[in-house]
C-alpha cells in the first residue's frame, strides 16, 4: 500500500521551525493506520516529529465517530474556564466531562 497524505494544517513558526500538523494514511509494520503528526522544516532538520498520534485501520471507524461528533459549537469557548463532572463514559452527551488544555 502507498503512503497517502490527506492533508495539512499549519501550525506556525517559531524560532526559524515551521511546523506543519499532516493527516495521513501511512502502513508502518505491515499495519495500516491514520498517521496524524507535526512535521517540521528547519535549517538543521526536516521531516516527522515524535509529536503525533496513529490510530490503527481497525479503531478508525471508533476515532471517526468521536469526530464527527463534535459540533461547532462545542469549539467556542465559553468563558467559564471550567467544565461540569468528571465521570468517565463515550456517548455523545458526555464529550465535554474531561477539561484538557488548550497547546
């Protein structure tokens, strides 16, 4: 199977690195998986970082629900600074439980 990139987001620059988050489907092992990673380009280095996540091809279908069950309006911050309980559990009307911070 061949690499496929998804796609890009850049997260910015600083001091002289860029830092670039890339969304793609990579095989490493012989195992598929969604490859979500900062990649860097810089005078001294260029290419993947440690910084990232791989979600197996058999979990996929688990992460892509969770996605897509954000909605916009879960991403506008609305200046409590703090979130409800702190029970753990995966349906949708438990999503906001945990307060993770903001890199």
């Amino acid at each position: 199977m061949a690499d496929k990139e998804i796609g890009k987001i850049n997260k910015g620059e600083f001091q002289g690195t860029v830092t670039d988050v890339v969304v793609a489907v990579r095989e490493y092992n012989g195992r598929v998986g969604v490859d979500i990673r900062e990649y860097t380009t810089s005078d001294k280095y260029t290419g993947p970082t440690k910084k990232g996540l791989r979600i197996p091809a058999d979990r996929f279908a688990d992460f892509k629900r969770m996605i897509n069950s954000i909605s916009e309006s879960d991403l506008v911050a609305d200046g409590s600074g703090s979130s409800g309980s702190s029970s753990s559990g995966s349906s949708s009307s438990n999503r906001n439980q945990e307060e993770l911070p903001d890199y």
